[in-house]
C-alpha cells in the first residue's frame, strides 16, 4: 500500500511555497520513510499527469498540502466538482465541472488526533482554484485517506522558521492517518 504526500511549487513572483517547504522537511523525517512525496508545478496538468502515474498503485492514502488564507492549518473537509481559475502557465478553467459523471461533491477521510490539542480549523469549501482541484480528485479515489490541508502562507520567512511553526502539527496529523498500515 503506497502513501503520497503532495505540495505545490511557488507562484510566480513568490520566492517560495511554505507547502513545497513542508513537504521538503517531511522527507528527512524519521517514520516517514514509506511515504511518497511529490511536490506539483501551479498548474492544472501538473495534478493531472500525478493523477496518471498513480493508475494501477495500490494506495492506502494521499494528503495534499497548499498555502491558504488563514492564519492557521485548515483542514479541507469537502471537494467540489467544479474548477475555476488561471493557473501559472495561463491555462484558463471557468466554472468547469471536473467529471461530469461524478456527484457534485465529495468527502475528504482524514481523522484528527484525539485530545482537541492540535491548533487546526476545518473548512468545506478549500475554493474552486488547484487545491479544490486536487481535493477532489484524491476523495474519489478508494483510500482510506484522502485529505487536503491548507497552510499559512510563507512570504519572507526563512523555511526553519516556517518548518517550525507547522511540521509538529502536519506530523501528528501524517502519522495519525498514515499509521493505518503500522508503518508510521
């Protein structure tokens, strides 16, 4: 059973993505050493041709990870088929359905650690842009987890200070959700 982790690069004029930033410290974590990480270009075929590759893998769990608007960790509780924007390559989507076929929405399964410590809200609506879009598309997938987690957005601040701030919280909630196979 394969597990993915994903982020995205930084938008253009922006040094960096605290989600790429993330991920990136994720990978030199112990426990950790079964996860696949994957860290996505800001564009609409970038999470299509991941979602290719993943044909035929035998998955127990993807999270994707993204910068929000908050201030604080929010957890996507809802994806909804529908997407909209201009991704950093100039390709347009206006208010597309992603799959015709597919209900117009879906769940995300992710459990939050016991104990009511972790500073983290949750949300229903993670927009119409690239992290809806991800959302979406993991939470039709048949995984025990399927979760997108928006994440303060990074500006200037140096990555051990970013990293700091928010790898202790995504690990406890990583290993929570990917211990299902005992192998975190």
């Amino acid at each position: 059973m394969e597990f993915y982790i994903t982020g995205f690069k930084p938008f253009k004029g922006r040094p960096n993505n605290g989600s790429e930033t993330l991920v990136n410290s994720l990978r030199a974590c112990p426990g950790l050493g079964h996860v696949n990480f994957k860290v996505l270009d800001v564009a609409w075929e970038s999470f299509d041709a991941f979602f290719r590759e993943l044909e035929g893998v035998d998955l127990a769990g993807i999270i994707g990870f993204g910068e929000g608007k908050e201030p604080s960790i929010v957890i996507e509780r809802v994806g909804h088929n529908l997407s909209s924007g201009i991704d950093e390559f100039g390709v347009s989507k206006e208010e597309e359905a992603i799959n015709g076929e597919w209900a117009p929405t879906n769940a995300s399964r992710i459990r939050i650690p016991p104990g009511g410590h972790l500073a983290v809200a949750e949300s229903s609506d993670a927009g119409r842009f690239l992290c809806n879009y991800e959302l979406f598309h993991i939470n039709a997938l048949d995984v025990a987890t399927s979760a997108f987690i928006h994440l303060p957005v990074q500006q200037d601040m140096a990555d051990d200070e970013y990293v700091a701030l928010w790898q202790p919280t995504i690990l406890e909630i990583v290993h929570h959700n990917f211990a299902l196979a005992g192998k975190a």
